[in-house]
C-alpha cells in the first residue's frame, strides 16, 4: 500500500472478483456487504461452507478467512451486529484488548488533535448504535473515558454540543496549507500569524512511537560514513584542508594521506593570504 494508486488499484481488483463472485452466488444469499475486502454476509447455514469455497477458489491471489455468528453477535470491522429475531442492532464492538486509553489531554499535541478524539468517538456513538437506550449508555461510557484520560467535562460538552453530521471545517478555501512540527504555544502563535497572511497550518507530533522503535540500525559515526565532504583545521592558525573522498574519512586521514594534509597545511601558513581567503571560502 506504498504508492497513492495502491487503494485505487486494489479497489478495481475487488469490484472486479465481486461481480464474478456474485454471478455464482446461491439464491439464499440474502446480504451482501463489502468494505475494501472484508465482507459480511446472511445466507443459509447450510450453504455456508460451500460459499465460503467459492469466494476462495474464485481467485489464487485472495484468500477469505471466516468468522461465524456467535450467541447471535458477530462483529464487522468496528461494528457490533446483534440479531434478535428478524430483527438486527447494531452498536459499537471493542475487541478484548482494549484499554479505552485515549490522547491524554495534558500530553504536547495540538488542541485540534485532542478536540477529534472526542468528535470522532461521540459521532461514531451517534451513527452506529441503532438504539437509543444503547447510545445512551455509550454516551455515559464515553464521558466516563474522557474523565479518565484528563479530559474536562466543560471541554468535552462545549466539543460534543454541536450536530454530529455536520463537517466542521473553517478553512478558508483556496488557501494555501502548510504541516510543521508541533511546539507546545510556539506553534499556536505561528499559526495565528500564518493565518493573518492567508496561510493555515496543520500541526504534526515530532515524536512518535514509530519513529522511535523502527530504527533497526545503529547510527554511523561520521567518520564512518562514505562518499564525504570533509575538513582539517590546523590548530596553531586558521588555515583549513577541505577535502573528498569516496572512502571511510578514518581511512582517508590515516597514513601517507595524513601527512599530505599536514603537509598542505604547513605550506599555506607559509603563503599569502589572499590565497588563505580562497580556501576559507571554498570551504
């Protein structure tokens, strides 16, 4: 999922294997559901194994794993679908490993950030529970989340009054946006006056997790490095060597090459200093 076309590509692909799964499809197939390429599906009991051998042998390259209904629940990415009767709620699933920790208010992110933390559950509460006695109780629940992770309850009714559906957006359109690291008040005050010349600004952590842990290899010194631009400065004057070399510097500066350094070194603060300037400026 490297390149931006990856989700276009894979979207056609599935589009494509949907209508040739669908023309062999048994008539007991009542619901067909696709998001990307997890599915849920109503059919008959019976018919599922049979089914779920067809979605299989339909393509080599994609292979289904199945998940069952259980004591008439089963879950669908996010969603908990629950079947009483002829009759089917939906609600929000959480799977076993949750925590309900959230960004904590009083960690360095920007505000907006932490003001779609709780947007994004409260409207998620609100579209995928069916029924109110249920939104109620997630409601309750969320508010609870939020305390626990330092979210005051006046921030959190003054982020959640507003309609849900509606997409908030006071960007000025056309305007041209920016993302820069985010400094804890530096970075609200840049933004401000960013704004007043026609500029928004989206802020981004300087730290993550991601960062931190996926640095597999240990950091090479300079004089390690390869391919470099490098320079010698005499301690008992200014006059300097700037030099390249396709090697490691440790083994560029060692030996007859050393000595042609401090031999080079030696004649400058012999010559003139025009010729002193030129090298200084190169450098």
């Amino acid at each position: 999922m490297g390149s931006p076309i990856s989700v276009v590509l894979e979207e056609m692909a599935m589009q494509r294997y949907e209508e040739e799964v669908l023309e062999d499809a048994p008539p007991s197939l009542k619901l067909w559901v696709r998001y990307v390429d997890a599915l849920f599906v109503i059919m008959k009991k019976e018919e599922v194994e049979s089914f779920f051998d067809l979605l299989n042998e339909k393509n080599d390259a994609i292979r289904f794993e199945m998940e069952k209904e259980e004591n008439e629940r089963l879950p669908f990415l996010n969603v908990m679908v629950t079947r009483r009767g002829a009759t089917l709620t939906t609600g929000v699933h959480r799977k076993g490993t949750h925590t309900d920790r959230l960004l904590d208010y009083n960690s360095c992110h920007p505000a907006a950030h932490k003001r779609n933390v709780v947007k994004t559950l409260w409207s998620r509460a609100e579209k995928v529970y069916s029924t109110d006695d249920n939104r109620r109780k997630e409601r309750s629940h969320l508010k609870k989340v939020f305390r626990d992770n330092g979210y005051p309850n006046s921030v959190v009714k003054r982020w959640t009054e507003r309609q849900p559906n509606v997409k908030i957006d006071d960007r000025r359109p056309g305007a041209p946006l920016v993302m820069v690291p985010y400094l804890k008040r530096e970075s609200e005050v840049a933004a401000r006056l960013l704004r007043k010349h026609g500029i928004e600004v989206t802020h981004k952590p300087r730290n993550t997790l991601h960062g931190v842990l996926t640095k597999v290899k240990d950091t090479r010194s300079q004089a390690d490095r390869i391919g470099v631009v490098y320079a010698v400065r005499c301690k008992d004057c200014e006059a300097h060597y700037v030099g390249e070399t396709g090697k490691r510097l440790t083994t560029r500066l060692q030996g007859t090459a050393r000595l042609q350094v401090m031999r080079w070194i030696g004649r400058m603060r012999k010559s003139n200093t025009e010729e002193t300037e030129k090298v200084l400026c190169y450098s």
